[in-house]
C-alpha cells in the first residue's frame, strides 16, 4: 500500500477513537505486536494484517451509543465500507473484515486466514499483560467506581459488585484462563514471560491494597465500606 494510503487509515482510526486515548495507544500495540508475530509467520498478507491491526477496534465507539453492540462485528463492517470508500478493491476490504470480526472469535467461529489467528494473538498479548491491567485501572477510576472496597475485616472486595466491567472479574478470567488459547507459535511465545509479569503486577497491586501504608497512586480508586 501507498504511504499517503496507510496515512489516511491512521487518520480515520484516530477521528474514530478521538475521545479515547487508551484505545488509540492499545491499536498501536497490537500493531507491533502483529509485526512481532508475523515474523514467524509463512504467506502473510502483510496490508491486510496491517489494515486490520489499525483498524480492529474501530467499532468501540458503536458501543459507547449501542452497550448491546460487538465492536469486533460492527467494526469489521465500518471497516469493509471505509475501505471500499477509500478505494481499496473488495476482496482486499473483505479480508480486513473478517480478520476484525474475528479477532475476539468464540468457540464456533474461529478465524479463517494467517493474518486473523496474528491479529487474534496480538490483541491478548495487550489484554492479557501488565499494559492490560493498567488500562483497566485507568478505565474504572475514570468512571468514578471505586475498583476496590475493604470490609472491617480488612478483606478485599470488588468496588464494581457483579459489573460487566468488574476489575477483579475480568483478570481473574484473563490471568487464569486466557494465556493457553494463542493460536501462532511465536504469538504463544511471548505470552509465557508475558503471563508471569502480569501475575506479579497482579500480586503486587494487591499487597499495596491490603497496606494502607503502602498505598501509591491506586489509593485514590480504594474505598473504605
């Protein structure tokens, strides 16, 4: 692809997810981590892996409007007609599509093409790692919940309750159960030093939680009940 072709995606990536800075640095991410991962990849595509990288989480904003909405659907389509917009010819838009539409696959729809399983392991070595975590606590505080409450006990309990977005929630399934589904060799590689630096991360917040003494910057997200 053409320079001023990759600068106008960037463009409307950032027009996209102008209110959200996290996301716009997690795409970067997960776009050096593609090109990590395609390093050990045979017959990449590497413009449309590139395309997708970019572009992956451009349906967040849909959500933000739609809470029912999955980004990965809706912004594999916003993608397919931008591109088609811009230019780019169909069978090139539809495989960028289907690699955003699968980059959070389920069991039942699992991507179809190199360029999807190298977005797919991209997106979780971010999620998944001490970045991940660090986003999460950002997130939370910015909506004013408290990510954790203590009782008189001194027990820690989660400040969200049964949230969606639950912070304990969502890295208790990210630290135990999402390190064994990559899908590419290399992408499988990374996370195992990945894992063990998020843990830690994990442990360390937690013991800063349990001291009120030690509490730094995550103090002002701690509530007593």
């Amino acid at each position: 692809m053409r320079r001023k072709d990759w600068l106008a995606l960037e463009e409307y990536m950032l027009g996209r997810m102008q209110d959200s800075a996290h996301d716009r640095q997690h795409v970067y991410r997960v776009l050096y981590n593609a090109l990590e991962i395609a390093r050990g990849e045979e017959n990449v595509n590497m413009d449309v892996l590139l395309a997708a990288a970019l572009l992956h989480d451009i349906g967040r904003a849909d959500e933000k409007d739609d809470p029912k909405a999955d980004h990965a659907v809706t912004g594999g389509d916003r993608a397919y007609e931008t591109l088609l917009g811009m230019g780019f010819g169909e069978v090139f838009a539809a495989h960028v599509r289907q690699c955003i539409r699968t980059h959070r696959f389920r069991r039942n729809d699992p991507p179809a093409s190199v360029e999807a399983r190298i977005l797919f392991d991209a997106d979780k070595l971010d999620v998944c790692g001490v970045v991940g975590i660090a986003r999460t606590l950002m997130y939370s505080g910015a909506h004013d919940r408290p990510i954790y409450t203590t009782d008189a006990d001194g027990n820690i309990r989660d400040g969200a309750g049964d949230a969606e977005d639950s912070f304990f929630r969502e890295y208790r399934f990210k630290l135990a159960g999402m390190y064994d589904r990559f899908l590419t060799r290399r992408g499988a590689e990374l996370a195992a030093g990945r894992k063990a630096a998020a843990e830690n991360f994990y442990n360390a917040l937690l013991e800063e939680v349990r001291d009120d003494a030690g509490r730094g910057l995550m103090g002002q997200y701690i509530t007593e009940e």
